[in-house]
C-alpha cells in the first residue's frame, strides 16, 4: 500500500479567515490518519512560474483515506470559508 500525499498551493485573500481555516483543518485529518508535514511559504521560483505564496503538504496512509478526507462532511463544511481565505490549489500524489 502506498502512501499518498496532499500539497496545496495558497495564495491568501483574507488573512483572519486563513487563520481561522488553518486553526480547523487539523480535527479533520486526525479521523483518516493524515499528518501535516509541512507549511510554508514560497522563497523563489527557480525554473518555470508558479502564481502561489504558499504551500501545504499532508501525508495519509493512503489515498482512499486522503479522498475520504476530502469527501467528510467535516472538511467539506470547511470549504466555504476557504474559499473567501484564500485561492486553492489541492492536488493529491501517490508515492
């Protein structure tokens, strides 16, 4: 079984409500055994472009875990408030 890996990219919009969002989202990985690995936000772009400040990254036992997640009517209550916080890129990998 392979891990699987969820890495947002963020540009934030509303600084209050990002914290808000942030201060959230925890309780909602905890149930499907999914780990924040790393926050942090964009020094330099070295080759190519990327319109993002800011980037996420959580790690899940495995990928139906991290689509349970996503699907919870915990994290998708969530939504809303990300949506006015920030722009969002969510995207998932199997490693």
């Amino acid at each position: 079984m392979s891990k699987a890996w969820l890495i947002g990219h963020i540009t934030v919009k509303d600084a209050s409500k990002w914290a808000e969002y942030r201060s959230r989202v925890p309780a909602t990985l905890a149930p499907f055994g999914a780990e924040l690995a790393f926050r942090g936000t964009l020094a330099q772009v070295l080759s190519g472009s990327h319109h993002h400040t800011d980037v996420v990254v959580a790690g899940f036992p495995d990928r139906a875990a991290l689509e349970a997640w996503h699907a919870s009517p915990a994290y998708q209550a969530l939504i809303p408030l990300r949506t006015e916080a920030a722009e969002v890129d969510l995207l998932s990998y199997d490693s």
